[in-house]
C-alpha cells in the first residue's frame, strides 16, 4: 500500500522516539553483505548530525546502481528518524521491479519499521534477538494554538494511514495495531512472527557487530539525551558535530539478548546523568 506522493509536511519536523536512540546499538550490522546486491539501512533515516544518515537519494542511488529487474536484500539497524523521508523510502522500494527482502537486524523503530515493511510478504525476516518497534507519529513543530491543533488534525490522520500499512503487512486488526502504536509497542524477533509482521526468523550466523564505533556511540547516548529533554534536532546537531572529536567512548543500544518487552513497559536504560550533562551544555 504505498502512502501518496503528495503527503507534505506542513511545517512539522519528525523526530526520533528518545527512547527508541536510547535502546538502540549502531554497533549491530550483518555479518556478511554482498555488495553487488544489498542495501544497508544502518542509523538515523534522514539526514543526521553527521551530515550522513539513510536518505531517499542514498536509496535511490543504490537501486539504480542494482539495476530495476534485479532482487535487492534491505539489511536494517536503525532507530528511526523523520517519518517522511522513512515513507519516500518506502514507496521508492515498492517501486523496484526486482524482490525486496528486509532484514532486521538489531531494531527496526518507526521509519525504519516502515522501510521493513516494503518487503515481499514472504521476505520480512528479523533476527529472534532483534525488535520492530512501532509507535505513533513523533514530532516537533512551532506555533500558536490554531497551528497547534492543525497540526494533531495532520497527524492523526497520518497515524491512521500508518496503521493501514501495519494492518495490510501483518495478521492484525486495525484495534490491536492501533493499540500497539498507542502504547509505542517493542516488537521481539519471533513474536514479530506469530504476530505476522516478518515471514521468519534469521540465522544467527548473519549478525555481526562493528568494534570500531565507539566515539559515535557515545555522542548518540548524548543525542538521545537531549532529544528526551525536547532539544531540537537541528540544535542538537550542531552541538554534537562541536563534540565528536573528543567525546569518550561508550557503549549503547540494544545488545543481542537484551531484556525488552514486547509493549511499551519495557525497561529503558537510566540516562538521567546524560540529560543533566546535556542540560549543562545547553546553558553554556
């Protein structure tokens, strides 16, 4: 079901669900990727404070590269990022002519979920210890109250479209998929297929986990950090891109095994001392 084209954004700026970056760990990526004919959605989808991030270009650019008659495998690790360009993705991967296979890998949250779902409905595949996570829409905009509640007019209409989606890619019914989004529900491997979200688990064989990302890590914890604290993602970009040469490395994310639930009562780490840090930076 692709979303349409003419979706705007009417002023509203997608963000990434704090808790979703808290959980997330960038260090998971396959074990084995075959160049000639895979794509690699690994970290924020949009332009991130890198500069980089998983963009429609980017995706555009490799499948063109593929060729359009040619299968593609999506490997995914990502937490998430602006809904829309999350949505661009997903149409531009209905568009190829070739099979799409998805892959999560580690987690696959909110855009990046919606990616996921652009694969053949019997080529979803998720790694037992990796997590889908599906939430309502989240964002942050500007303005005075009649803006305001244009803007959750929008945005409810948009969740409704995107429970749309999950309903047409999954066995649930419209009620239990918009409770799960109510409640920003974290999907586990094989739950995620009793629920029919993904055809089937992956091998364990096809995980890898990078060792040499460390420094990024932990200017994401810091990210996380102040996007729970309501920073905007364009002051937080700059500030981390002053940061990263010479923050300490850290270690974040969910690990292979990692004790979160299936819905919203998950335990999310505590990173209280990071929201006082970033405060702290904010008000130099």
């Amino acid at each position: 079901m692709p979303f349409p084209k003419s979706f705007t954004q009417s002023g509203v700026r997608c963000d990434i669900s704090p808790r979703a970056q808290e959980l997330w760990n960038p260090a998971i990526q396959a074990a084995v990727e075959n160049t000639e004919s895979t794509i690699t959605v690994y970290g924020i989808i949009g332009e991130d404070w890198y500069g980089d991030g998983v963009t429609l270009k980017r995706i555009d650019a490799a499948l063109r590269s593929i060729g359009n008659d040619n299968d593609v495998t999506v490997y995914i690790n990502s937490p998430g990022g602006d809904m829309f360009e999350g949505i661009a993705i997903y149409n531009r991967f209905l568009e190829h002519k070739g099979k799409v296979t998805t892959k999560v890998l580690g987690l696959a949250a909110s855009a990046a979920s919606v990616i996921y779902m652009a694969g053949a409905d019997d080529a979803r595949f998720i790694a037992s210890t990796a997590f889908l996570m599906i939430h309502n829409c989240w964002v942050y905009t500007v303005g005075n109250r009649h803006a305001l509640r244009n803007v959750a007019d929008d945005m409810e209409e948009f969740d409704a479209a995107m429970v749309d989606l999950y309903v047409d890619g999954s066995d649930q019914s419209e009620k239990n998929i918009t409770k799960m989004m109510d409640e920003e529900t974290f999907i586990r491997g094989k739950k995620a297929v009793e629920l029919g979200f993904a055809s089937d688990t992956l091998s364990a064989d096809e995980i890898g986990e990078s060792t040499d990302n460390a420094n990024a890590n932990s200017l994401r914890k810091v990210d996380a950090a102040m996007a729970k604290a309501g920073v905007p993602r364009s002051e937080r970009r700059q500030l981390l891109q002053d940061l990263k040469s010479s923050t300490p490395s850290a270690v974040g994310g969910i690990k292979p095994g990692a004790g979160v639930s299936d819905t919203q009562n998950a335990v999310a780490p505590d990173l209280s001392a990071l929201i006082s840090a970033s405060k702290t930076i904010l008000i130099k």
